[in-house]
C-alpha cells in the first residue's frame, strides 16, 4: 500500500511540475482528469479488492497487480479522450422549449445553428423532455468513452444550466441566442462566438471550476461581480467595462474562475 501511495504522490507531482515549466496545465485538461475519473474510477475498488487478497493469501503477484491496476488508472487519467470529431448518429426533434439543462457525468457539447431544435446524442446520453426544460443527463455506467451531444436550435432565445458534471461547450453563432447560463457543482470549459450580441447574456456560476472564452462585437459592455473563489480575468479588443446594464454581466462565487473576452478581433 505504501507503494500505492508513493505513485500516487509521484502523479500530483509530476502535474504540478508540468504546470510550472511546460505550461500545458488547463482547465479544458482538469475537465480531462475529471471526466475520465468519473470513467475509471472502479479500478480504484479493483486496485485495493486485489490488495486484500494479497494481505490474505500472501501471493507476490497479486501485490504488483495491484499497483499495475492502480498505475494503469492514472495514466488513462490523464491519456484517454474526451472529446471526438464524430457526430452522433441518433436525433431527437423537441419543440416548445426554453431552456436546456446539462447534468450528471461528462460530455461534450456543440451548438449549431438550424431550423429546428435537434438533439443529436451519443450512446451514455439520455435527453427528456419535462414542461419547457430540455434535460440532458449523462450516465457513468454506459459506454466507456467520449459522450457527445450535438444541438441543431432555431432562431430562439434559450436559457442554459450545468450542473453535476464535467462539460466542454462550443459554438459559434450569427447572433446570441442565450438569455442566461448557471453552471453548479461542476467543471465547465466553454468557448462561444457571437457576431451579434441581440440580448444582454447573464452568467451566473457557483462552486465550480469555470473557464469562459466568448469573442463578441466590438463596443459592448461587460461587468464581473465575484464573491470567494480566484479570479483570472482577460480582456482583448474594444469592449468597456461598466455596471450600468451591461451586455454580459457575469455573477461569480466559490470556485476557481477564468474570463477571456475577445471584442471586435
């Protein structure tokens, strides 16, 4: 078991060496890490079910398997993919909905623009539909791999929350469509363009880890209210900062947060 410990220390360390020299440490690969945990954490149960049997049988072989498992684990940790170039294949046509709830597991997001609100999923995905809420909720216990979900909307306006989870969003957009985005208790990576900001957006985080990447026109406004949590903020291009009804207000608590705002680039 001390063995087990000793590689487990080696791994954090050799992460936060990683983080100062090389600097490819980020939130998109913590939302790696945390994805894939939530993959492979039963060899963690493997890894110490082998080591009791060694404690009683007292075979050598079943002590190095259980390290082999435990190394095996943090290196599909850090190596397995979260995200593919593939489309789901299965669709969903939904109507008279406004608002879409991410939660549970980890999974890939992508926006398109369309006709019609589609929901492409990948297996591990289950999307339902209650009042006006699109629920789409991933499943630890289908599929090893990545989960991908592929949205087609119309020309609507939508409110999104995550929750529960470990998310990659992506989008880019002829306007903005989104009203209001919360993401709690959760790992959140998400890159969005607006060529047009039509609607103020309010982004609302709390007790998660958050890195946000919007471009926008140039000459909007922003403002940032953050309560607890670290902040890293930055600001490219012509856009101002100010409280009086901005275009993007974004409210912060608890957490670790990154904002990169892009305007007019």
């Amino acid at each position: 078991m001390k063995i087990i410990f000793g590689i487990f220390l080696i791994f954090i360390g050799t992460l936060l060496l990683t983080t100062i020299f090389l600097d490819v440490f980020s939130l998109s690969f913590l939302t790696r890490i945390f994805h894939n945990l939530g993959l492979f954490w039963p060899l963690i149960l493997i890894t110490f079910g082998v080591y009791f049997i060694y404690l009683s049988v007292r075979k050598r072989w079943l002590y190095f398997l259980s390290v082999g498992v435990f190394s095996a684990f943090l290196i599909l940790l850090l190596v397995w993919p979260y995200e593919s170039v593939s489309t789901p294949g299965k669709y969903q046509v939904f109507t008279g909905v406004k608002r879409i709830s991410f939660k549970s597991g980890g999974f890939t997001v992508r926006f398109i623009e369309g006709e019609e609100l589609r929901v492409y999923a990948s297996s591990g995905i289950e999307v339902s539909k209650l009042g006006s809420d699109l629920i789409v909720k991933g499943s630890l216990w289908r599929k090893l791999g990545p989960k991908i979900v592929e949205i087609e909307f119309p020309r609507d306006i939508f409110e999104l929350s995550f929750e529960n989870g470990a998310f990659t969003v992506k989008g880019e957009f002829e306007e903005n469509r989104f009203t209001r985005i919360e993401t709690k208790d959760s790992v959140l990576n998400i890159r969005f363009n607006f060529q047009k900001m039509n609607v103020p957006l309010y982004f609302e985080a709390e007790d998660c880890v958050l890195e946000v990447l919007l471009r926008v026109p140039g000459g909007i406004s922003y403002f940032i209210d953050k309560k607890d949590g670290l902040l890293l903020k930055t600001i490219e291009g012509n856009i101002i900062e100010s409280d009086f009804n901005p275009d993007l207000f974004f409210k912060l608590k608890d957490g670790v947060f990154r904002v990169h705002l892009e305007g007019g680039i």
